[in-house]
C-alpha cells in the first residue's frame, strides 16, 4: 500500500493502536516476515500498519491481533481502540502503557518539541526532582519507582549526539525555578542540569516580571513532523489529550511566537537559572 504523501492518516489514535500492535507483535517473537505471512500481507504492509500510516479498521486490528495470538479480552480492548479512532481530541486513556508509548512515539518521530511548562519538563528532569514530583501527584495504580524510571527512559530522545535528535525549546516559567520541589538539595542540582549544554537544546525563561502571557495558566507540546501535521499535547492530572486537527493546533502558532517575544535569550536565561541555583543552595547550607 502507498504510503499517504501528506501524512494526515498518522493521527494521534493510529500512531498509539500501531505501537501497541509493534509491542504485541514483538512481545510474542514474530518478525514482520511472518506476522505478514499469517495475515497474507507483505513485511512492508506490516511496518506500514505499526507507523500508523493506514486507516486502521477494527477488522484489521481484530485480523492482526488473532495472528499474533493475542487473548481475547485484550484483542477486544485493541479492536474498541479502533474504533474510536478518528475522535478528536484523542485521548490515549489512563493506562500508562497507552499514554507513554502514544507520547514516547511523538518524541522520537519529531523533528522539532516545544515545551512551555510551569515545572521542570520531563525531558529535563532529575531522577530526585522526577520522583518528589511523582510522589506530589499522592497514592496511584502505578509503583512510583516505576513512573520515575518510565519519566527517565523518555529523556534518551535529546541523545548525547545531534545524530536524529529533535530541536528540542523548553519554555518554563521562572516559578518554576523558584517552587522548592523535594529538598533545597534536590531542587539544586535540579537546576545544575539545566545548566548543562547539550546538542539542540534550548531554555528559554519566562520572567516574573513578564506579568501575564498568553497561554499562562496552560502546559502543552508542540511537535513538528517532516511528513504530517504538527500534533500539540494537553498534559492533564492522570491522563493527556492529543490534537491533531489543524482547526485545533493552528491557534498554537501565534502562542509559540508570543512566547518567544516574551522570554529571556538562552543566555539570559543561563543567568537566571544559576542564579536561582544559587538561592537553594544556600538553603542547603
């Protein structure tokens, strides 16, 4: 099958039911060789079906997950995702496995991720800055030793390398230096990694003495792709929201622009970080 010129059929929701099908295709020991024998396909259909690059059908996902020997109930699961395929905004559910391969499959398919943020993101964190968030969010179904390695595995996206990496601009409000998350400790050599240089990677620091800014009471990513439309994620207590549509993400654009008219330069910034470096430092004696 052709693969789609402008790429509008790699939506959130086929990208997720793609990677869950490469998860359980790879989970079971199949090659796409064999998994495209079973389903009378090619190899290059199998990988083109997990790129989310076809229009995903609850037949062909019901198909597929037969071949692969999926149990019932979780081809049921895989097939009701199917179906819901096309809903906008799209939300991969509240299992951490959906959310993280749907947000893990964005990151390392971007060219460019823009982040604003009124915390440290993600992709920055610390393991101790990482796990006294996680702990913040109080009891949940997951092990917090598991979130915090599952937060940590995402950030070999930025590489040590420019090899593959995403242009990678971090946003983060300046409140975000100063709120004491874990220990004075913590949140020092938190900010000592921001202070480390790294191959297409930005901070950029949104001042308090901006005031108010568009977009400011709101966290979200922006990711580019050089064959689909950009995608923006919502992060949300348990669970995140995915747009697609660019009647959704087009208002973005105006955002990112007044962001950069707001924030410090990368160098003034570096001054602000260790300077708040600085402060919880002497906190920690």
């Amino acid at each position: 099958m052709a693969r789609p010129r402008s790429g509008r059929l790699r939506t959130p929701g086929a990208r997720s039911l793609g990677n869950a099908l490469r998860s359980a295709r790879k989970a079971a020991g199949l090659s796409t060789r064999e998994l495209g024998r079973r389903l009378d396909r090619s190899a290059p259909w199998v990988l083109t079906l997990e790129r989310g690059e076809l229009l995903i059908t609850p037949d062909v996902v019901s198909a597929a997950a037969v071949a692969i020997g999926l149990p019932h109930a979780e081809r049921e699961r895989l097939v009701e995702r199917a179906r819901d395929l096309g809903a906008s905004p799209f939300t991969p559910g509240t299992d951490l496995p959906d959310q993280l391969s749907t947000l893990i499959g964005y990151e390392r398919e971007a060219t460019a991720i823009t982040e604003l943020s009124r915390v440290v993101p993600g992709l920055l964190q610390t393991r101790d800055y990482a796990r006294a968030m996680v702990e913040s969010s109080g009891p949940g179904r997951y092990d917090v030793e598991e979130l915090v390695e599952a937060r940590l595995a995402r950030q070999g996206v930025l590489g040590s390398s420019t090899s593959d990496v995403p242009a990678y601009t971090a946003f983060m409000d300046e409140s975000a230096l100063q709120r004491p998350v874990g220990s004075p400790d913590v949140m020092a050599a938190q900010l000592r990694r921001l202070s480390e240089t790294r191959p297409r990677v930005t901070i950029r620091v949104i001042p308090v003495s901006a005031g108010p800014y568009v977009s400011m009471v709101s966290s979200f990513s922006h990711f580019s792709f050089p064959d689909a439309d950009p995608v923006v994620y919502l992060e949300h207590f348990a669970t995140g929201t995915y747009l697609d549509k660019p009647r959704d993400t087009d208002p973005y654009g105006p955002v990112l622009a007044s962001l950069h008219d707001v924030a410090l330069p990368s160098d003034k910034s570096a001054e602000v970080i260790a300077h708040h470096q600085q402060q919880h430092e002497r906190q920690a004696g």
